[in-house]
C-alpha cells in the first residue's frame, strides 16, 4: 500500500479543511479522532469517506484489528507518515487514527414520530457542553436532540469529542428557528418544559406524559422568552446550595434524567 508521505497531499489539505464550519457545510462531512470513536462510527454505520492512519500506529493489535475490520467491510483507508498524520489531526490524542464521515441527515417528523423525549438547546455556545448533552442524551434515552440556530456547529471537532460516540447513535435536527421547533414540536403532541433560574415549580411537578422536550437555555443568557412563554411549563431546579446557577451540560443532565422518568 502506498504511503502518504507529503503535508500537500490532496487527501491530507482535505482533512485540514474540515475544520472551517464552511468547508464541512460544502461538503456534508466531518473529521473523527481516535481508535474507540473512529471503531463507534464504523459499528454504527456512519457513512465513512475514508479512514487515515498514522504508521506508527498500524502495527498496534487494536489498529490491526480495525484495519481488519476496514478491509471487511470495503472502507478505504489510507497510511501515512507520523508527522503527516499530525498535521492533519486536530488534536495530539488522535491515537494515530481518524476518518472522514458524511453528515446524516434526519427526517424532522420521522424522528418526532419515533421518539417520545426530545432535548431542544437553545442557543448553546459551549462545544463541550453541546456535546456532553448530546452524550447524556444517548445515556438516559432514547432522546432526539434539537438544535436552533443558534447553537455551536454541533459538527465542530471539540463538540464532536465531548459526544464520546454518542453522535452516532443519538438523532438531531438542526437549524431550526425556535418558532418552527414550537410548532412542529407541539404539532407532533410533546409537552414543552424549559428550565429557568427561578419558578415556582420543579421535577416533583411535571405530571406524567406520553411526550416530553425538555429545553435548556443558553449558557449567559438562559432560554429565550419566546420558548418560555410558549412552554406547557417552565421549572427551577431546586438546590440546598449556595450556587446561583448550574453548568448548562450539568443541569441538562440533571433534567434528562429527573424527566426521563415522568414518561410513561
């Protein structure tokens, strides 16, 4: 097998590239780091352009072992140099393996029609926090997430590795305004709850549902009044503490999990 041994090498500029939103929006793909993620994407049959390996790393049994699997599956894959494939990783914990993948793309009412508990993020900033909801999403699911447009690329490198995989497995739409995310939303028959800073309501009572969205906020500025008014109800979570506010990724985690339960 050929070797990649040049940074100008069409395949290794490609991957660069990825990391502007406006190279991933052009061409619908998007860069995996590291042997567990790069594995997760290939179990879970993302679409892979191909997979780049770094030659130090080839000879690792659980490289080879994935090389294996590539070869089964008729994924192309490509070597190259250490200081190559560095170049082209974003991160210096790639464990010498990354692929491209094709974005997905969801049918916004497939997805409302098969899932019953949906996580909407309201302007989230934080790529660490979008991806650990996304993440918490998959944990104490099944979960949908939606995302309006103002939201962190959710195809960004950093909010990729924060999904620890879980982007494979968990559905979202994105780029929604927040007025379409309602109305499809409340049209497919799920109860809206947004969590805010002060309310005199909490988990304890959120009746029931057969459908539940569940909506965390902003990281500065919370959820936005438009989706706090239109919601069935907005709940605080309660805390003995002196802290004002939670992380956005902790409180959505809190909610994921308190909520997850009131579904019937």
């Amino acid at each position: 097998m050929e070797i990649i041994r040049s940074k100008d090498n069409g395949k290794i500029k490609y991957i660069r590239s990825l990391n502007s939103k406006k190279s991933r929006e052009n061409d619908s793909a998007f860069v995996v780091e590291g042997i567990k993620f790069v594995g997760e994407s290939i179990n879970e049959n993302a679409d892979i352009k191909f997979v780049l390996i770094s030659e130090s790393s080839s000879i690792k049994n659980e490289v080879s072992d994935l090389i294996q699997i590539l070869k089964e599956k008729e994924i192309e894959f490509f070597l190259c140099e250490d200081n190559i494939f560095n170049s082209a990783a974003e991160t210096i914990n790639a464990q010498g393996v990354l692929s491209v993948v094709y974005k997905a793309f969801y049918d916004k009412l497939k997805v409302l029609n098969d899932y019953k508990f949906i996580v909407m993020c309201d302007r989230i900033q934080d790529p660490g926090n979008l991806g650990t909801i996304i993440r918490t999403a998959d944990a104490f699911g099944p979960a949908a997430v939606i995302m309006n447009k103002g939201c962190v690329d959710v195809y960004n490198p950093k909010v990729v590795r924060a999904t620890a995989g879980a982007m494979f497995r968990v559905p979202f739409i994105i780029g929604e305004t927040s007025e379409e995310i309602i109305d499809i939303v409340k049209t497919a028959g799920f109860k809206i709850i947004s969590t805010v800073v002060s309310s005199e309501y909490s988990f304890e009572d959120i009746n029931e549902s057969e459908k539940i969205c569940v909506v965390i906020g902003n990281e500065g500025q919370g959820i936005s009044r438009e989706i706090t008014e239109a919601s069935d109800m907005n709940i605080t979570i309660k805390m003995n503490g002196r802290a004002e506010s939670l992380n956005a990724s902790i409180a959505a985690g809190i909610c994921i999990y308190e909520i997850r339960k009131k579904l019937l």
